[in-house]
C-alpha cells in the first residue's frame, strides 16, 4: 500500500498576521482615525474630578449661591416688574451662575481634553466622520452585534455596574445608622449630610471607574495591536509600493548606468589624452588653463569600457599613453568629473607636457 502524502501549501503561512504592524501602516491607520483609545477613560476622569471639583469649591459654591438668594429677595423681590428690571435680573443671575459653576466647566474641559491627549496625541481627522455604506448595512451591524468584542463589551459593562453597585450598597449600610435618623434632623442638616453623602459616592465611584478605566485602555491597545498585525506578504506588497518593485528599479538603475556611460563615451574626443594600464584600465584627462585650475577626469573604465574609451580616442586623433601606476591610481582615486589631487601634479603635468610637444610637432 502506497504512503499517504499530503500537498502542503507554504504560501498558507505567509498570509497569516503574525508580524508588528510597520509605521508606515501605524501612519495610515492613524489617518484613517484608527487609535487606541479607551472611551471609558475620559468619562471616569470627568467624574472624579467633578465631584472632586464639588468637594474643593463645595464652600465657594454655598457662598454665591447663598448671596445669589439673598439679593433676589432683598433687592429684586420688592422693584416693579419691568423690562429693565427683568433684564438686570437675569443678568445677574447669569453672572452668579457662571461664576459659581465656572470653574467645574474649566476643570472638566481640561480634563477631558488631557485625557484624549495622553492616549492619542494630538490629531485632526475626519476620516470617521465620511459616509460608508458598510455602517448602514444590516449585515455588517448584525456581524458586530454578535462579535466577540460585542460581548466583550457586555461583560465589562455588567462587571463595571456590578462593582458600583457593591460600593454604593457597602456606603450606604456604613451610614445606615445617620440615615435612619435623618427625620429627626432640621432640612439644613439633612441637605448637608446628603451632599456629604453624594460626594463621597461620586469621588469613590470616580476612583473605580478609573482604575476600571485603565484596564479598559490596555485591552484597546491589545485590541489595536492585533488589528494592525501584518502577515509578511503584506509587509512585502508594502515595501514594494514604498519602495517600488526591485526587479523595476534594477532596470532603471541599468538604464541611467547606460545613460551615464553614452555622456562619458561622448566627451572622450574633448581629453587631451588617454592615459592606460595598457588593457585593463582607461582614463581621459582635459585640461583647459582658462576654466580649470587643474586638469579633470572627464571619463575612465575598465577592461570591455577601457577599450572602448581607446577606440573612441584613435577614432578621433586623441593621444594615447601608456603609465601603468598613473592610470590605477587615477581610476581608484579620482571620481569622474573631479580635478586631480595635487599629490598628481607633477606626473600629470610631464604627461600633459609630453602630449603638448607631440601635438607642437605634429601641427
């Protein structure tokens, strides 16, 4: 009986998300408003530090408000009933309300734009904002109805209620006792203990939400790292797009080698002379006194370029000389286009002298 063998198809693992998501991708998902960011976070802060915006300001609060009565039943109770006089009212009114309330709006504006800040950084976007069909289309709302992160939510919303629950059930029963005895109290005492009460159950209930906050904030950014992960086809199919296809940017590079090689062979017929190893190495030397404070490497190459350069040179009447250390050292040192260092000087300028009174002769 033959052995079962069985196609395994390696492409399969290259498809799966198991690599860190590249910046280029964290900057386009961040475009596209793709962040981690825990909702619950800013609301947990906003609530702590109101009621803790009440329990620092409570004093300054009573205080106004108490001046705010007193002037109403003082000063505007007995003034007739005009335009003028109902416009002053309000005004003043307006003006106690802002005051009073003023700086828990600051607080909580400051906090809230603090508590965005420190998860996301500062950024602009409205990419959420655009119009898709996917959001309005039923299947798409039924699929995330009945998601894992759907549930997720749902148990992390019934734990959270479960856990204020119990605080403010174990506050309540530590105060049992001056609760049942509120009906003997005068209204001042009662409303005071009241607003006691109220407070100590909002900072309390503030303090959990937070602390409930911050491993919300560490689930979204799991979350969030998991979406961004990238299978390495796709970090493949990136660097492509970034970087362009290799096998395209070989053919560009052998193109503009093609190109520069064309402009070398074409100013070899303006070198005073060729300067060669004799086969293996090939430089042409121009030198023009009244641009060119010494002379200048206009084209150089080796073995198959070497010979071509020789040819070009016969071709149009340019001397050829042969100096063996002269030619390796210019091609290894000099750079086409580039003067001569001035350790060369003096064998470049015996050559250059010798090419002259050739050309003097011959002329």
């Amino acid at each position: 009986m033959a052995p079962l063998r069985l196609k395994l198809d390696l492409r399969l693992f290259s498809q799966e998300k198991t690599e860190s998501a590249t910046p280029k991708k964290r900057q386009e998902a961040r475009k596209k408003g793709q962040v981690a960011k825990s909702m619950d976070l800013p609301a947990a802060f906003i609530l702590f530090f109101s009621f803790l915006s009440f329990f620092l300001f409570g004093g300054f609060m009573n205080e106004h408000l108490m001046m705010m009565f007193k002037s109403i039943f003082y000063d505007f109770l007995l003034m007739n009933v005009t335009v003028e006089n109902t416009q002053r009212l309000f005004k003043k009114l307006m003006y106690e309300m802002l005051l009073t309330l003023g700086p828990i709006f600051l607080i909580c504006m400051v906090v809230a734009v603090l508590s965005n800040y420190l998860q996301i950084g500062f950024l602009i976007t409205g990419e959420p904002l655009k119009m898709k069909f996917s959001k309005i289309n039923p299947l798409e709302g039924a699929k995330r109805l009945f998601s894992l992160r759907a549930v997720v939510d749902f148990l992390k919303s019934l734990f959270k209620m479960s856990v204020i629950g119990i605080l403010v059930y174990t506050t309540l029963m530590a105060q049992k006792d001056n609760i049942l005895q509120l009906a003997k109290l005068p209204l001042e005492e009662v409303l005071r203990f009241t607003a006691s009460l109220t407070l100590q159950l909002g900072i309390k209930i503030g303090l959990v939400l937070i602390v409930l906050a911050v491993f919300d904030y560490l689930y979204q950014r799991f979350e969030y790292e998991k979406s961004l992960k990238m299978s390495k086809q796709d970090i493949k199919d990136e660097y492509k797009k970034t970087e362009g296809d290799p096998l395209i940017k070989s053919k560009i590079r052998e193109k503009q080698r093609r190109m520069a090689l064309q402009r070398m062979m074409q100013d070899v017929p303006k070198a005073d002379v060729i300067i060669t190893n004799p086969t293996h190495f090939a430089v042409a030397l121009q030198y023009d006194a009244s641009k060119m404070q010494a002379p200048t490497v206009i084209a150089k190459g080796t073995d198959y370029i070497a010979l071509k350069i020789r040819q070009i040179a016969k071709e149009h009447g340019v001397i050829t000389m042969e100096n063996k250390p002269l030619a390796r050292a210019l091609y290894a040192q000099v750079e086409i286009g580039d003067s001569i260092p001035a350790d060369m000087f003096q064998a470049v300028a015996e050559v250059l002298a010798y090419v002259y009174k050739v050309k003097g002769k011959a002329n």
